[in-house]
C-alpha cells in the first residue's frame, strides 16, 4: 500500500483505506473514494498543485494534503 501521492499520471490503483476525521471521510465518500474502488490519477498539479483523478466517469480535484490520507494499491 502507498498514499495516493505517490502514484504517478496515468497509474490506476485500488482504494484500501480512507484515513482522516470523520468530515472528510463522509466528503471523500460522498466523491466517490471509498475502500474497493477503482481510480486513475490523471494529472498533478504544478508544484504542491491538486491531484484530478478518475473515477469511473466521475473526474475529482483532490488536495494533496486530502490524498495523503488515501493508501492505495497499485
């Protein structure tokens, strides 16, 4: 497992484990990032920029602070 961070545009990943107080886990769940599902990091932002992942046909604008709370596998 690795944060969500660290993947790379074009990687897809499994979600395995949504860290975080409740508040942005019921976001993150409301988004659609839940444990099992699949996502596919599209592009990062320049510098500390926000992460666009896909997921399904749904397209999300992560903070990077948010995505570290996200472990993955690849």
């Amino acid at each position: 497992m690795c944060p969500l961070n660290d993947l790379l545009p074009g990687d897809d990943a499994t979600v395995a484990v949504v860290h975080g107080d409740a508040p942005l886990r019921q976001r993150l769940a409301a988004l659609g990032v839940r444990p099992g599902r699949l996502l596919r990091l599209v592009r990062r932002g320049a510098l500390t920029g926000p992460l666009h992942l896909r997921l399904g046909t749904t397209d999300v604008i992560l903070r990077r602070r948010h995505a570290q709370a996200i472990l993955v596998h690849r």
